[in-house]
C-alpha cells in the first residue's frame, strides 16, 4: 500500500493540531501517536516478503519457438527448420527426421486456427523483455527456497488452446504456451468454446502465477504424498498456494485464486459459514470425488453454496489452512511444509477458526 497519498492527507491535520495546541494531555497524545503510528503501518511489506540481496540476480533469455515454427515456409519446413533443431529438440527430437513427423509439423502450422493464435501472439507478446525480468525475480525466489535449484531454460510456443497445461515444468525446462494468455476476450478462445469461468487465468498478467503454480506443482508431485480424502485436497491445494505466495509475494490473492473482486470478498465474508458447513455435514475425511471436485475443482461458482459464490471454496479454507499453520509455525520452512504428509497435522497445528 502507497502510503503518500495518506500522508498529505492526515500530516497537515497532526502539524495544526500541534501549532494550535489542540493536542494536550496525556487523552490527546494518545490520540496523536495512534494518528502517526497508523502511517508506517499501511506500508507493511507482504508477510511472504523476504530478503533476497543475496541470492545472485541472473537473467533469463526466453526461446521463442513459435517465431521461428510460423515464420518459415511449410513447403519448405524441413530445410528452413534445420538451423533451429539444436535449440528446439524438445519439440521437434526425432520425429523432425520422419516423413510423418515432417507431415504432422506442416499441418500443424498451416492450420488457420493455429495461425490466428500466432497472430494474436505477436500483438500481445510482442516483447517478452518484461516477462523475462518477471521471471528472473520470481526464480531469486525460488534460489531462495530451494538453493539447490538452477534457473530453467524457459521456451515458448502456440499450444492450440492447450487450457489443461497453458505451463509445463520438468527437468530444468519451462514452456509456456504464450496463445493461453491473450486475453479472457480473445476471440479464438470463442471458437474453441471456452467457458467464461476458466477464462479469467488467461490474461496476460497471469503467466507468472501460472509458472508459479506449474513449478509448485511439480515440487508438490515430487514429495510422493497423494491426497485420499477432502481435507488432503483442501490442504494440498492451499499448500500450493502458499507456495505461490512465497514465490510471488505482491501479487494479489485475487490473481491467486483467479478470483474477481467480487469472488474474493464472497469468499472473506463467507470463509467461516463454509468452513462450518464443511463439520456440521462431517466432509472433511470423505473419499467421494465428486464432493471434492464441487468444492476444489474448476467451476463458477461453488455449486454446495450458492450461484453468486465464489468457486473452490474448499481450496480457499484450505489455503487460509495452511497460511494459519506457517504463522504459528515460524520455524517450519517451505520445503518442510511441502513435505507433511498427515494433513490432519497441517489442520492442528493451524488452530484454524474462520
């Protein structure tokens, strides 16, 4: 929070206060010293915020395959694409070097689909000099966390509304599929009808939480623990998230959670009414998945509730879950939180009471 704006507002006010003698007594100091003590305050850095001058800063030079895949001549793929096979195998390997292969990449570029979310592309990213500079802080963080960690080679590509895995992490390789964030009004997203609720991830803003939560996930997978019942979901979920708070720690709760404003008051205002729910019906320890896709899944809403709540409401408890845990818990690091596998211990140790 800026807090200059508050300053000019309220400083005038405690300076002729002073110079009218207005502020006298032990009653109107108090009153004073509230007033000044309020500024620093609103200027609190982000619970997640920590010191990362020693982690070295290295930058990060983004690979963008799609520039070169669209901008040859598909008649001409095989000869045009050789100079590039080096820095792109892990999109063309072998298969480049196959009658069929060859094929699959020429329809693959000559379809118009494909062809308009390129040009899309290249309107919306342009330039990726800002993501690059995005990316390269969010993986100081990362360094910061998990020392052992280099920074990946980071490529891009067309994905054809690949909406499953718009980020893909593994084995010190991210790619992103630039065509999943163009825009929750990106046309193309009508022809591959997209529902509006799994729109709101795709804007532009969104690609580092995205990466975020493609790197978290991995780590998450890594660990070998499997969530079996609600609350192992709900803990899971919000571990994940808590990981994206540490990774980015001023981005929004709302960009977070893909929440509108309106979603993300819903869910403040409701957390202790849907956590209540949650007891009084005895669904923290169930195995049945559809219950945990109502309440942890991709939907508009959380269908349990109501039509104007917000969705994932079971995800929502169970980030504030963890976020309650790792304030109690200041000794336990994030790599150890990842690595709990009881979540009834997360549950406890959180003293969670919305």
């Amino acid at each position: 929070m800026d807090i200059r704006p508050i300053n000019a507002q309220i400083m005038p006010i405690v300076t002729k206060l002073v110079e009218n003698k207005v502020v006298t007594g032990a009653v109107n100091l108090v009153v004073l010293l509230m007033i000044v003590s309020f500024l620093p305050s609103c200027n609190r850095k982000s619970p997640f915020e920590v010191n990362i001058s020693s982690v070295k800063a290295e930058p990060v030079s983004i690979k963008r395959y799609e520039q070169v895949l669209f901008t040859i001549d598909p008649k001409n793929l095989r000869v045009e694409i050789d100079p590039f096979i080096t820095d792109f195998e892990i999109f063309l390997g072998q298969e480049i070097n196959t009658l069929q292969g060859q094929q699959q990449l020429v329809d693959y570029v000559s379809n118009p689909f494909n062809r308009d979310l390129f040009n899309d592309v290249n309107v919306v990213w342009q330039n990726v000099s800002e993501l690059e500079k995005q990316l390269a802080q969010l993986f100081r963080y990362l360094r910061y966390h998990f020392p052992e960690i280099q920074n990946p080679q980071v490529y891009t590509y067309v994905s054809g509304v690949d909406f499953e895995f718009p980020v893909y992490f593994e084995d010190g390789i991210l790619v992103i599929a630039l065509d999943m964030f163009l825009g929750r009004g990106n046309i193309n997203y009508d022809k591959a009808g997209l529902p509006a609720f799994k729109r709101t991830r795709f804007v532009p803003e969104a690609v580092v939480t995205e990466v975020a939560r493609a790197i978290g996930r991995h780590f998450l997978y890594n660990t070998g623990n499997r969530p079996e019942n609600l609350l192992d979901f709900m803990v899971n979920e919000g571990k994940l998230l808590y990981f994206i708070d540490a990774m980015l720690p001023s981005v929004s709760d709302s960009l977070k959670m893909y929440y509108t404003t309106h979603q993300l008051q819903w869910a403040q205002n409701n957390e202790g009414h849907a956590w209540a729910f949650l007891l009084n019906n005895e669904m923290l320890y169930s195995a049945d998945r559809q219950l945990i896709q109502k309440l942890t899944g991709d939907a508009p809403f959380t269908s349990l509730f109501s039509t104007v709540s917000a969705p994932r409401m079971g995800t929502y408890n169970g980030w504030q879950i963890v976020r309650g845990y790792m304030t109690r818990n200041r000794g336990v690091s994030l790599q150890e939180l990842l690595n709990i596998k009881d979540s009834r211990e997360i549950l406890s140790g959180s003293r969670y009471r919305p």
